[in-house]
C-alpha cells in the first residue's frame, strides 16, 4: 500500500474496496465478483516534463516499439499500480485456501547487502520492511533511506514459504506447478528473477546433496530436507513450497542519467515524482496474492485428477 512509511513512496492511496458485484450479506451469490478501487491521489504533472525522453529501466520505449502510442503519464499497464487488482483478487483466495489450511507467509528476505538471518515471522508486520530479522531490519531501513537521500534506489530479494499444500497439485509438461508460479512471480513489475527450494544453489551441489530423502510418519510419506521446495517433477510433494524473487532497484530514481529523446537525440533526464527508493516491501502482498490465484487455480484443476 502506498503512503505507508519513510522507505515507501509519498503518495496516500486509501485503497477502499467497493465490491459491485458477486456478495451478498457476507456471502459469495455464485455471480462474478467485481471490485472497485479508486486512485485518489494521482499526480501526472511530473511526466510532462520527460514525455519526449525514455526513462531507462521503464517500458516506455518498448510500449511505443510494440504499440506505436504511449501513455506517458504513469499509472499504465506497465505501472506497480494495477497490481491493487490483484491483491484484492488474491484476498479472496486467500479465504478460500484457508478453508485447506494453506497458508502464505511472505517477507523481505534481503535489500541490498543486508540478508535476513533469524525468521522470526511475528516480527514481519512489525517494522516497516517486512523483515523477519528484527535487527537486519534496521540495517535495512537505513541502507535504504541513504539511497533516497542521493536521490537512487536499491534493490531486494522478497521469499514466501507455503505452508499446508498437499501433495499432487500441479499439472504434467506445460502446466507444472513451479512453472505457473514462475509465470505469475515474473509478471509483477520489477520481479527480475525466481528461485525456487536452493534454486541457483543447487549449481554447486552434488546430486547426494540436492536430493531430498523421502521419509514416513505414520502414513505420511514425507522428505527429511526440502532443497526442491515443496516441488519435484511440476506437482507438489507436501513440503512447504519455497520462493524467492529478485526485485530489481527502482528505475524512476531522482539522479541525472543519459537518454534519448523519442527523436533520437541525445540527452539528460531526471525522474522527479512521489516513487519508491525501494519496492520489496511493497512486493510482498502482491506476491502472495499471485501464488495464492494461482494455488486456487490448481486446486480447482486437481479435483478431477482421479476418478473412482
């Protein structure tokens, strides 16, 4: 949410949800359920004077290369913002996987240097990060507010452990489970990167140290490690799913760069506006949304899997 603390961009949105359609006195009607969410504070007076130029790190030059027409004023397809959709979305599907007993648990797991140690999950909401690591947090906060003060921004790694999904979601070939949480990770703006269990890690192990032994409990068959994070072959195995995102340093950063102007021509730009010195901790709930779409979504296509 915007407006939220010192690391976060200055722009307050309520972000008050008006439900049109779909729910009646607390309860879904089977009808689609239709949400409303109203910008109440957006501001495109800063664009006008960068319309002509390309700001590098955003899309603006390939929407023009794909569409031959952009909008220049912020808040497009291309914007963080219309991911207030999917958090709405996701909200609901979080209801609905509650009724399975899954649960997301989402955090900072790192911005810049600074690297979560201690998962302590009760500390998450309770600094402005959202980190688990009550003293890395502080280090956080202040790497990111001296890249603010010289006008840059940085970047982050945001991890979700899912607790609580059983073993079988996920579809063969095109549909495997980590390959649709991948897809939905990648569309959220800035997301530059997925892992997931040791992810890239693995590179360095050897197959006696990357496989997870299967063990039992009681009738529960069960593995001693999760390095594959809750994933073997595309479908889940009953370990929690682990992911992590690379969220890349905010582009709209307040230093001048070099550019060019939809002409060709050669020039300086700078980003002025209300934006994020650092977008991880607002990455957070969005990403938790995405997976939790996109578990309901496999849920659905599971219960048809084996017909008696």
């Amino acid at each position: 949410k915007t407006g939220q603390s010192k690391v976060t961009t200055t722009r307050k949105e309520t972000d008050l949800i008006h439900i049109l359609s779909g729910i009646f006195k607390g309860k879904t009607t089977g009808t689609p359920i239709a949400l409303w969410v109203e910008n109440q504070d957006a501001d495109s007076s800063k664009y006008e004077e960068i319309k002509s130029k390309f700001r590098p790190g955003h899309a603006d030059f390939t929407y023009l290369m794909k569409y031959g027409f952009r909008d220049y004023r912020g808040g497009g397809r291309s914007s963080a913002r219309e991911t207030v959709g999917r958090v709405a979305a996701g909200a609901i599907a979080k209801k609905l996987l509650a009724r399975k007993r899954i649960k997301i648990i989402g955090y900072t797991k790192q911005i810049g240097p600074y690297i979560a140690e201690r998962m302590d999950f009760k500390q998450i909401e309770k600094n402005i990060v959202r980190c688990p690591d009550k003293i890395i947090a502080q280090k956080m906060i202040d790497h990111v507010l001296k890249a603010r003060k010289k006008g840059d921004s940085v970047g982050g790694v945001v991890e979700l452990v899912v607790k609580g999904v059983q073993a079988g979601l996920g579809e063969p070939v095109f549909d495997r489970l980590d390959a649709d949480l991948a897809k939905a990770m990648m569309s959220i703006p800035a997301v530059k990167g997925i892992e997931v269990g040791v992810g890239f890690g693995a590179a360095t192990m050897y197959g006696s140290e990357c496989n997870d032994p299967y063990t039992a409990k009681g009738k529960r068959i069960t593995t001693k490690t999760n390095h594959a994070g809750g994933i073997h072959g595309g479908i889940s195995n009953g370990s929690d799913i682990i992911l992590r995102l690379v969220v890349k340093p905010t582009s709209s950063i307040n230093k001048i760069q070099n550019t060019v102007t939809t002409d060709g021509e050669k020039t300086k730009i700078r980003v002025e506006g209300r934006h994020d010195p650092c977008v991880s901790p607002r990455a957070v709930p969005i990403a938790e949304a995405m997976v939790a779409l996109t578990l309901i979504d496999h849920l659905m296509r599971n219960q048809f899997s084996k017909l008696k």
